[in-house]
C-alpha cells in the first residue's frame, strides 16, 4: 500500500505525463509558453503562489477543516484576479 505522498505524487506524474503528451500532439506552440514569454512573471509566480497561496489556503483548511471550503476560497481568489484584469499574466485565451 502506497502512502499519501506516494501516491500524490504518482496521481502527479500520471496527469502530468498525460497533459505533457496533450500539449505536444495537439498544441505544440504552446509547450512552455509562459516561461518563454515572460520567464520572470513565471518564477515570480512559481515561488510567490505556492508560499502565499498556500499559507492562505492551509490556514483555511487548518480552520475549517474543509477542503471545499479552501477549494472555494481559492476559486473566489482565482476569479477575482481574472475578474480584475490580472489573469492575462496567467491565461492568454484559447486560440482557435
């Protein structure tokens, strides 16, 4: 029996295999998009969410003891940033 960080961190390597080989065969322009277009944004980003975010979030959780209470607090802030005009760091639409 695998323990939780085990299988985390193969539920991980799964979905993000499976996105990868996604992202390679259908949508090769965007492998890495945002690293190569605006790579400090993107470290600012990688290091500044999780600490932030995920302070904000495991207090919620500590409170709480939900995670759909967490999951809800993290959907407000996610749409609050893309309602306000900052998702175009994070997102740049799909293109058809």
């Amino acid at each position: 029996m695998l323990g939780l960080e085990d299988r985390i961190g193969l539920r991980f390597a799964i979905a993000a295999g499976l996105i990868g080989i996604y992202v390679v065969l259908v949508e090769p322009h965007s492998l890495f998009y945002f690293p190569r277009q605006r790579p400090t944004l993107w470290a600012a980003v990688m290091v500044l969410y999780p600490l932030l975010g995920g302070v904000l979030f495991a207090k919620t959780y500590e409170e709480t003891g939900s995670l759909i209470i967490s999951g809800i607090e993290h959907a407000l802030y996610g749409g609050f940033i893309f309602t306000i005009g900052l998702g175009k760091h994070f997102y740049y639409g799909a293109v058809i």
